[in-house]
C-alpha cells in the first residue's frame, strides 16, 4: 500500500494500473504527470488520477512513480525522475524494451530505486479512455537486472503487480528485448504490413469492410496501435526485430516457393509445421 | 424449410450449419456423408446429423445437398452429385475459391441446380466436434454466378442464409478469389508463417509460452488452422495469392529498410497509413 503514487504519461498502460491500485485499495491518492493539457483532463474526468500536477511536484510527493510513456521519452524523464529522487521512493516503467533503458541509467547514483518492468498486457488502443479495469491479471510481468535494484524497492514493486494479478518472471534486459521481440513487436510488425498490404491493393474497402470474417480482424487488429508508441520500439530494439523480421520474410518466401512451384507436400510440412503453436497458445 | 438436407463433410462449416438449420426449424432431417468412420460417428454423437449414410443414397434422399469439404476435393464430389440429381434438388458449396469449381460445372447439364456460395465465417479449429452454434449470424455470405443458377434454386439458398442470420452479396467467381485472397488467404499464410517463424527462433518454447500477450496471440491464432483445407485453397487461388503474398513481402521489406536506416518518419507514415484500417475494422 502506498500514500501516492505518480503516474508519468496517463494512457493505455498507466490508466488502467491506476484502476488496478484503486480498485485493490493500493494507493491513497494518484497524481497524474501529462504532457497534454486535453489527455490530463479526461484521466481526471475518468478518475484514473485524483489530481494532475507538473513532474516535478508530483515526484516529490509520491511514494511510487510510475512511467508508462514512448519507450525514447522513458530514457530522459527516467534520468530526470532519479536526479528528483530522496531515499525511499521507488521508480519503475512499463516499457516494451529494457536494454536502452536499463543501460542508460546504470550508473546513476539512485539506481538502486529504479525497477526496470515490463508488464506484458496491452491493447491496440492508446490514451486514457483506453483505460481498462482487470487489465494485468493473468498475465506475465517481466522484472529485468533484478541485482542492481535496492531489495525493498524490488519487493515492492513486485507485490504490486502481484497484487493486481500479474505472474512474475526475471531475466536479464537483454533477454528480455530478445524474447519481446518474437512475442510481441514481430506481431505488431506483420499487422501493420498486412493492413498496408490489404490497403494499397484492395481498394474496393467497401468489399473488405463486408468480407472481413473473423480470421482478417485477428491479424491486422494490432494494426491500429499507436505509432507514437512503436516507432521508438521498433528503433530501440533495432537488431532482434530485424533478426526476427528477416526470419520472417524467409518463411514468407517459403510459402511463395511452395505455391509458385505447386509444391503441395511441402506446403503441407510448412503448415503441419505451424501448427506446434497449439502447444504454446490455447 | 427442406424436408431433408444432406451435408457432404461433417465439419466445422457444415456442422455449424446443420446445428444453425436445426436451431432455426429449417430441417426435418439432416443427414451426413463422411470420408471417415470417426467424423460420421462423432457428428451423429454430437447431434449435427440424424443418419449418416454413403453418398449415393444420402444424395437421392436429399432436398439441399449441402458440400463443406476441401476446395480440391469439392470439384469432383460437386460433379458426382449433379451426375446423380434429379429435377428440384439443390446443391451448393460453402467452399473458400470459387472460380475453379464453377468453372469445371459451366457445362454440366445440372448447372442450374448448383448455388456456388461462400459464408464467410470459419475458425481455426476443424471436425465435427468445431461446430458451433449461431455461427454465421452478422458475417457475409458471397454468392457466385447466380445468373447460371435456377432462379428457385437461388432462392431457396438465399432465404436459409438469411434465416440463419447472414448477410447476402453477389459477385463473379474471379472477384470473389480476388477478394478472398486479400481478406482471409493472406492473413493465414501471414499466420502460419509468423507461427513458424517464432518456432524456429525461438527455442526457448518456455519463454513464448510466459510471455506471449494477446497480440501475440491473436495474430497466430490462424496459425492453428488445418493443412488439409488450407493447402488446396492457396494452390487453387494460386496467383490471386501470390500477388497478395508479393505486396506483402514488399510491404515487410519498407518496415525491415526504415528500421535499418533508422527513419523514424518514414517508419511513423507507415504505421500511419495501416492504421486507416480503423475505418474498415471496428
């Protein structure tokens, strides 16, 4: 339980752990850090903070901060969050990448008080009416460079997000950039292709928004996520996305092979193939 | 309303369809024709049928004959039931690709009493124990070369369609696999390859399995569809589909050179542009 905790960035991600620390009776009071007027009045119109304040002030009165913000604007306000920073606060953010972040604040004084988390939830909606309640629960939350964190921070951070559901998993940031970018970047990637693809060739949409069945919508859905959020993923996570990405176009290209060359037997190997993913998601 | 109705297939499309027809009160009997003694006994389990028995017999008893089975063996099984048909009966298909079975029934002299149709609406599961009630409720069904149907024949197929809750919209074979390749092949050959693409990368199966949040999730999801349904689809609407695949991969290849050169602005238009799928998608 803490008194305050501070929202830095009031959208998706940090809207809906505001709602989970309310709902759980975790926080006495939110304050919400924004750096738009118009998204700092809805949080306060939704009731995900009780209050908005400039970062400065609002660091200095909570027990928790808490920054969910594109993962490029994490690395500066994070810097400045530690240099704002007296023992006992705590700081963590929720980005998708860990490498850049973690290194860029290794050395700083305070970074024993940094949690470096990634809790693995999100949807393709962005800003604080993407809020949602139960948000985190079920899910896996990454907590990365545990060693360099202080023992009472981590375990606050941790219970937090047991608190509200989360499952817990430790790895270095590397690792962590590694595996986010097969099981979640790759994805966003191929949607926002698959959408350019349907978009540039398919210019009847009025026979798109009528065919579309249920199969289309799962796989561009990611395809309307933010890019003020995915562009500094993609940029920050720069080689496992292209390892990953060229894996995947190779595997494109198998397909195309197959069906230029009437391969059916392989075509078949490849989907066979494929279909271990029912191992891994129910 | 049919007196009877025989389903060539006991599957996920042709059960769905049997349990939508018996939900309605459209069917005094449905009865199954199966390759394998396993389907015909679990359909009958399950309900979707009242009998099964072999082709021939099941087609001469019949009002509708209703064919759900792969897109290759479609084209044969379709021409042995209009060798058998007699005067009034009904036929249609529900199958994926439509301008290869039309064209290879354009001169059958029963044509008239073939309604070529695609509901559109599947999932990733197959087999009688797939089926699912109210399955095609608020989807589209495409309806093909209606002008070489019978017009009571059409009729009657369009008015189960929309008894079971379907939308109805007309086109030639050729723009319906135009369609199909854009708005469903694509996006399970973009699934299957993305499933394969982890697969081989990533070895730490443990590792997917912890961390793979919903975006993950539902852009694989396709990735469990069945190899015997899909294969004959992608070879039969083969150059539909590799046009398709092709602006993919060239679509891949814009995301894979921005993140190289690091262009963010370029990277930014492109997640710009995928997001107009919004308008087409809710």
């Amino acid at each position: 339980m803490f008194n305050t905790v501070t929202i830095i960035g009031v959208g998706l991600i940090s809207g809906s752990f505001a709602l989970a620390l309310k709902q759980q009776g975790l926080a006495g009071r939110v304050i919400g850090v924004s750096r738009t007027q118009a998204s700092a009045r809805k949080a306060l119109e939704l009731g995900l903070v009780d209050e908005v304040l400039p970062l400065d002030e609002a660091v200095k009165q909570a027990d928790l901060i808490y920054i969910a913000i594109p993962v490029d604007a994490t690395i500066p306000v994070l810097q400045q969050v530690l240099d704002l920073l007296q023992e006992g606060q705590i700081v963590t953010d929720a980005g998708s990448t860990k490498e850049a972040v973690c290194s860029a604040v290794a050395h700083h004084p305070m970074r024993g008080r940094y949690v470096a988390a990634h809790p693995m939830w999100g949807t393709e909606y962005s800003g604080p009416e993407a809020a949602v309640k139960d948000a985190f629960r079920g899910r896996t939350c990454v907590i990365c460079e545990k060693e360099s964190t202080d023992t009472d921070a981590l375990q606050q951070v941790e219970q937090v997000y047991r608190d509200i559901g989360m499952h817990l998993t430790y790895m270095d940031a590397a690792s962590h950039d590694t595996h986010a970018a097969y099981v979640s970047h790759i994805s966003h990637i191929t949607s926002f292709a698959l959408a350019n693809t349907v978009l540039e060739k398919e210019r009847e949409e009025d026979a798109i928004f009528q065919l579309a069945a249920g199969g289309f919508e799962s796989t561009v859905r990611l395809a309307k996520s933010n890019a003020a959020m995915w562009v500094p993923i993609f940029l920050q996570n720069r080689d496992n996305v292209l390892d990953v990405l060229n894996e995947h176009i190779s595997q494109l290209r198998k397909f195309k092979a197959c069906i230029e060359k009437d391969n059916k037997e392989y075509l078949q190997e490849l989907i066979e193939n494929a279909n271990r993913i029912r191992r891994i998601i129910q």
